[in-house]
C-alpha cells in the first residue's frame, strides 16, 4: 500500500536528483559518483590511525548532503547509507574490526552528536538511518554483535559546526558540550563513529575523546563528505 501511494506521489509531484535536479532521480549516476572518492585523513585517536570520507563537499556532492540534512530529503537516506557501506568495505573497517574481536565483544555504530536546537529544526536525528543500514550492512558481513547507538549527546551548544569559521572556533564552540549519555556502558565496546561533513574535525575529535574516555575503542570514523579548513564550499 505504501509503495502504492509511493508510486502516485511520483507521478503527480516528481522529483528531481538531489544533486542536480536530473528528473526522476533520488540521485543520479553522476551525482552518486561524487561519492566514491575514499578520502582519508590521520586520526591519531582510532584504531585504524585514519578517518574516512565518501567524497569532498562541493558541487554537486554538498548540493544533495544540504537537501537531505536540512531540506528533508529523507529518499537520500538510502543512496547515502550504501555510500557509507561502500565506504567502510574499500577502506578496510571489516578488517579492522577483526583485529579487535580479542579484546571487544560489540561494535557498536554510533552517530556523530548534533546539537538539541539541530534535531528538533529538522524533525529528526537525520544520522540514525545512515547508522542503522551501516549496522546491518556491517552484521552481514561479519558475525560481530553490531548494534546501533544513540551514545552522544550535545548540551548546550548554539549554531551550527559547519557555520562555525576556524579550528580554534569549532573546538571552543565544542568544548564540555560533547559527552557520552547518561547509562550508556562502552567498556569492552568497540566504536565506529559516523558522520555528515567534516571540516576542521573539531566535532569528530571531541566526540571521539568522548566515547574513549568511558572505556570505548575507536575503530575509525566513517564521514560522508569532508571540507577541508579554509577550502570553499562550492566547486
């Protein structure tokens, strides 16, 4: 029946990419292909010692994250979660999640927090779809306990990460906000934290800091666009 009504909409209202606004498409080829670019930055912290990106946020690639971040695009939920799957099977993370198995009996996907003010703008915790199919995808390839968790949470902070101009700003803007949820037990878990944008990495490092301060172990970050400090945004 939902796929009925699905259907009818498509045909009164269609849609165009997200990306381009190329007819008929959620995204296109061409647009999909802009993430499939496999960035990758060191990351100290985390097991792997490096992070990951689909693609650059520009173009075509920003154009659709903004539709679907803060436009409600939720139909961009599917094509985004298969690029965070593609993502984590072509940078290693099934791998790397093998050499923890001794010392973590769960992996535990986690979305990067969003401020309290974000969330109720747009309606929902725009990250748990994403995290939910990586978890699955992420089951299947594995025989892990994978799970999703709510684990972050964000107090107290205005604006948004991606309006906040330097490093020094985003990790002030950050600092004593990120922190783990109150009853959430990360001893003996593994992490993969996952994110929309990254830029200077404030974000990532503080919620990062964060789970491994109670107890969790860092596999890698999984982001899917990155703008680095003091590129333009548009491309």
């Amino acid at each position: 029946m939902a796929g009925s009504f699905a259907h009818m909409a498509n045909l009164l209202f269609p849609r165009g990419c997200a990306g381009c606004d190329k007819p008929d498409d959620v995204l296109c080829d061409a647009c999909l292909a802009s993430f499939d670019c496999e960035l990758s930055q060191p990351l100290e912290t985390a097991e792997m010692g490096r992070w990951f990106a689909c693609g650059w946020y520009r173009g075509a690639a920003r154009q659709s994250i903004l539709a679907w971040k803060d436009h409600g695009d939720e139909e961009c939920d599917r094509p985004f979660s298969d690029a965070l799957c593609r993502l984590a099977e072509r940078a290693g993370v099934i791998d790397a999640m093998d050499g923890v198995r001794e010392i973590c009996d769960t992996i535990l996907v986690v979305p990067a927090s969003s401020s309290i003010a974000s969330m109720r703008q747009r309606g929902r915790r725009h990250m748990m779809p994403l995290a939910k199919r990586l978890s699955a995808f992420l089951r299947c390839r594995t025989d892990f306990r994978v799970q999703v968790c709510d684990a972050l949470t964000n107090k107290g902070i205005k604006g948004k990460s991606v309006e906040t101009k330097g490093t020094e700003q985003r990790a002030q803007r950050l600092k004593g906000h990120v922190m783990v949820r109150p009853g959430v037990t990360l001893q003996n878990k593994a992490v993969i934290l996952v994110d929309d944008i990254v830029t200077s990495g404030a974000t990532m490092r503080r919620c990062v800091d964060a789970l491994t301060s109670q107890g969790a172990l860092v596999i890698t970050v999984l982001a899917l666009a990155h703008t680095p400090a003091g590129r333009p945004l548009t491309a």
